[in-house]
C-alpha cells in the first residue's frame, strides 16, 4: 500500500489528506499565492477545501500567522471560487 501524505489545516487543525487541502505559499519575494500543483517553493500553509475553514481562516488570522505575512482579500475570494468550483 502506498502512503497517503498528511498535513494539518492552519484553520481547523485537522490533520487531512494532502489532496483534501489547499496550498498557500509565500516565496523568497513576499509573494503570496495559491499554489495548486503543491510543489512551489516557499513557506507553505494548508487550509481545508471549505467555506467554514475559510471563514475560521479570516476570523482567526491563522493564515498571516502560518505565512509570517499579511495576506489580501484577493486570495480569500480566489479561495473561495476553488472552493465552490
């Protein structure tokens, strides 16, 4: 059996499959992205794929505290579009 990699929501602080998850990185420049091949460098950080972990994202800053950054409205509504999709 192959192993299934598992990593923690910085909003929920469950422990998922990586594929359940979304991957936000900060590269070396301050850029924050969404990363959605999971393989871009930088600091990354993992949030569930749903609205209320979202939410628990904005109402507890837990992403800007993953990342060491503030992060902008943009990408919590880019967010929410790959959500809903």
């Amino acid at each position: 059996m192959k192993k299934i990699p598992l990593r923690k929501c910085v909003a929920t602080n469950e422990r998922l499959p990586k594929k359940e998850l979304v991957r936000i990185v900060k590269n070396n420049e301050g850029k924050v992205f969404i990363d959605l091949t999971g393989k871009a460098n930088g600091r990354g950080a993992y949030l569930k794929r749903s609205n209320e972990a979202i939410d628990i994202a904005i109402k507890k800053n837990s992403l800007s505290r993953a990342l060491e950054c503030t992060i902008e409205k943009e990408i919590y509504e880019e967010l929410r579009k790959i959500v809903n999709e």
